[in-house]
C-alpha cells in the first residue's frame, strides 16, 4: 500500500509542476491562432495544423516591447 501511495504523491507533484506550464503552453497556442486570423482580415482560412502556407511567404511578426506600469508607450 506504501507503494502506491508514493506513486501517487509523484503523481501529484508532477502535476503540481507541470500544469502551470501546460496552461501557459497552451494559451500561447491560442493567442498565436488569433494573431494569424489577425493577419488576413478578408477571411482567408487558416491552414491545416502541420502543413506549411503555400499560398503566402513565411514572416515574421514584430512585437512592440513590453512596458511595465508607469512607463511611456
């Protein structure tokens, strides 16, 4: 009974640690999905996941700096 015990406590610990970074994983995935929508406004279909764009050049976005609270835009 010890044994499954630990093996549960691993269990739990390791979700503990993993989630966090599962969630965060995740909701980057989804803000990447919006900021391609973003880019083709007419309504252009996004492409099958795993498949590369052939009908526009690969590019990159460029993202404005972070500020913290208090600083100048």
């Amino acid at each position: 009974m010890n044994t499954i015990g630990g093996y549960l406590v691993v269990l739990a610990l390791f979700a503990l640690l993993a989630l966090p970074g599962l969630i965060g994983h995740l909701r980057e995935r989804a803000i990447d999905r919006q900021l391609r929508r973003a880019e083709h406004p007419d309504g252009a279909p996004e492409p099958p996941a795993g498949r590369s764009r052939t009908y526009a050049p690969e590019r990159r976005l460029r993202h404005r700096p972070r500020t913290t609270a208090g600083q100048a835009h």
